[in-house]
C-alpha cells in the first residue's frame, strides 16, 4: 500500500472512501507507535536533553497529525458535497473521522 504525499499534503482534489480508510488507518497507527515511543524514553531515566526532544518531536508531531487530518477531512468532504462542513465534524466530534469515512461521494455531472 502506497500512499501518495500529493494525499497527505495537498488540500485539493477528492479522495474516495478507500483511499481515506487506507490512509487514516496508516496516519492514526503511526501517531500512536509515535506517542508510545516518546511515552517510553519520557518515563525512562534519561537526561533533560532526551526528554527536551522527546516533547519537541511531539509537538511537531501533533501539528502535522493535525494538518494531514484536516487535509484528508477537506479531500473527503469535498467528495461527499461539502468539504468545510465534514472537515469541522470530523475535527470538533470525537470519533468524527468515522463519520467522514462513511459518506457516500457525490456524483459528479
């Protein structure tokens, strides 16, 4: 499975409904082996210095977690008809992504 940095950073064009499942899952499962990994070196015993990076890399992670979300919230309510609609539900409701994920697109004429 190869994802396509055009998907991840480029808030235009349409995803379909695979393609954002595909994606997410990718997305949600490396943020969290993410956050895991800087879980385990901050409650290890090691110098300010790791534990300084370990909270740096989170928070850079934390804004492009955020940023490629609301790009594949665009892309895929842009597909069902209403691309700032979706995108608001899928960041303001908890589980929002699901709803995002079982719209159905829109034909296009």
């Amino acid at each position: 499975m190869i994802i396509q940095m055009n998907t991840l950073l480029s808030p235009y064009g349409r995803i379909n409904r695979a393609t954002y499942w595909k994606t997410i899952i990718v997305l949600y499962v490396g943020y969290l082996l993410a956050v895991f990994l800087a879980a385990m070196v901050l409650e290890s015993n090691v110098n300010d210095a790791a534990v300084f990076m370990a909270v740096i890399g989170l928070i850079f992670l934390a804004f492009a977690y955020f940023y490629v979300s609301l790009v594949l919230f665009l892309k895929r309510g842009r597909d069902a008809g209403n691309a700032v609609l979706w995108a608001a539900i899928g960041l303001i409701v908890p589980f929002g992504f699901i709803i995002v994920g079982i719209l159905p697109s829109k034909k296009t004429s």
